[in-house]
C-alpha cells in the first residue's frame, strides 16, 4: 500500500512501539541510509530502523567527520519514517551543537515522527568511534543535552553513547552511564569494545540497563553473534554500515563490469528484477490510487 494513502503512525506511537519491542527481546537494528534499504529491511522482517550517520554521510559523498548538518539528516530521516512507518533511531552525534542545537534537533526529529535518537560523548571535530586519537567531552556535557532532549521530546527514545573505553576503560564508561541514565537516558551505547570480557565487564556493572552492542564491520570488536551479545546482558545489537558496505561493493563490481566489457549481462542473475522493485516500491498500489493511469504491464522478460 503506497504511504500517501495509509493512516501514518505518531511520533509517540513508534516510540512506544520500539519501546515494546525492547522490553520483548533482543532487537537487532539494521542499518539504513535511504527510502530504498529501508524498503528491504522492512521487507526482510526487521521491524526497526537505524539510521547511521557514517552511512547517511557516505552517501553523500563525505566522510564521517560531523560534516552534515540537522536539515539534511532529518528530510533523510522523514523519508525513511514515511517510506516504511517503523521505528527508526537516529545517530544524530553530538547533538548538532551546543544545548540549545540538541533541543532543537529532538524538536526536529520528533516533528518527523523519529522514535528515538543516539547522541555521543564525543567533542567536535568528531570521528568515527572505532578510531583512534577520539576527544571525549566532559561528561556534564551530554547530561545537559539529554535533558534538554528530554524535556523538548519527552517521547523520544534517547540512547547515548559513550566514547570512554579507549581513554578511561570500563569504570569510565560505568561512570559516565549512569550519569547520562540519570539525566534521563532509556538506553546506554558503549562504543568501540574490544573483547568479550569488556561487554560482560560493562553489563555486571550495568545490572537492568538496557545496552546496545555495536556489531559493525572492520572495527575494533570482532565479529561477534546476536546470541552472544543477548546472553551477556545486551537488549540491541546494531548493524549500522552493513548494508552501505554490501551495496557498494556490488555497485563497485557493476561499474567495473561495465567499464571493462561494456555490457551487463553477465551480472543480470545477480540484479533486483523490475517485478521485485516494483512490488517493493509498491508501484501497482500507486498507480490505481491515480484513477487518470491505466494500469502498466511488464515487459515479458524480468528486468
């Protein structure tokens, strides 16, 4: 069913409902970066988004440096809200700014009907979490955002992650989540673990707090499973780049293809068919809403 007919969901009703899904189980959050990945997570099961920066970033042509600005991550972000009408958390760095840009940002977001968001420890010029050389900020710093989220958009969900492990180890990533959890925090985000012993180490200390193991490829934490981050104490487990870095490989292998044989053919088998896209863009439900289009047919053959 196309979006511009379907009753859309609050902002509040799918912050509830990520909401639910955590206190159910273990989510697994999928990484997205526009209306069509989100399409074919919805599609594969997922009932909840994630929209990394890095991802949004790459995408723009930019690296993951707080380069981008709010407008351009909240417009990416209503199109992922409306295209698929599931929850979708949104790393939104440090907030954009100061205190007052983090408040305005929750506005924003919540206005675009984002269930939650994920905001770091980190000082600007920020960096990716998995390198080296990170500036922490003050831990005071990010209580007052997530007040300040708090009190513009109390429905939104706030994860926050700390940055601490590298610089200040277990106890100052202990320490700095509990200050952000009572500043008002739902979940804690601890960045760039490198073993196993550091997960269960931060859950023992963390008892009834819902954790989010970031599992990204090429990082600093191995590739652990869903299940084992659930049986030490996890509630999220986050893919945030994976279907960025598969889809551009693909893309890489298209372009070279094409470059060095001048035709497609050979990668036909391993293309999305016309039909599928089709079904997944809900094209035919788009058309008979407009009663002035005849129904279109597809070509016999399925490309």
């Amino acid at each position: 069913m196309s979006w511009i007919r379907e009753r859309p969901r609050s902002q509040a009703e799918l912050a509830q409902a990520f909401r639910a899904a955590v206190g159910a189980g273990l989510v697994v959050l999928p990484g997205v970066y526009d209306g069509l990945s989100a399409l074919l997570a919805r599609a594969a099961g997922f009932r909840a988004l994630y929209l990394s920066g890095a991802a949004f970033t790459a995408s723009r042509g930019l690296p993951d440096l707080g380069m981008v600005g709010l407008e351009e991550v909240v417009e990416r972000a209503r199109e992922i809200v409306r295209a698929t009408e599931l929850p979708l958390i949104v790393d939104i760095d440090t907030g954009y700014g100061g205190v007052l840009n983090a408040a305005r940002a929750a506005r924003e977001f919540a206005e675009a009907r984002v269930a939650g968001v994920q905001i770091e420890d980190q000082q600007q010029p920020k960096k990716c979490g998995h390198l080296s050389a990170k500036l922490l900020a003050p831990p005071e710093e990010l209580e007052h955002k997530i007040r300040a989220i708090k009190e513009v958009a109390p429905e939104l969900y706030v994860i926050a992650r700390t940055d601490a492990y590298e610089q200040e180890g277990v106890e100052g990533v202990v320490a700095r989540a509990r200050r952000y959890l009572a500043a008002g925090a739902d979940a804690i985000f601890p960045e760039a673990l490198p073993d196993e012993a550091a997960f269960r180490a931060v859950a023992a200390a963390l008892p009834g707090v819902t954790l989010l193991a970031n599992l990204t490829e090429f990082g600093r934490t191995p590739a652990f499973t869903v299940a084992q981050v659930a049986e030490w104490g996890y509630r999220i487990a986050l893919f945030p780049v994976s279907a960025l870095r598969v889809s551009a490989k693909a893309m890489e292998r298209l372009y070279r293809t094409l470059a060095t044989e001048g035709t497609t053919r050979g990668l036909i088998g391993e293309m999305q068919t016309r039909a599928e896209l089709y079904e997944l863009l809900s094209y035919f439900a788009y058309e008979e809403f407009d009663a002035t289009l005849a129904r279109s047919t597809l070509p016999g053959w399925e490309g």
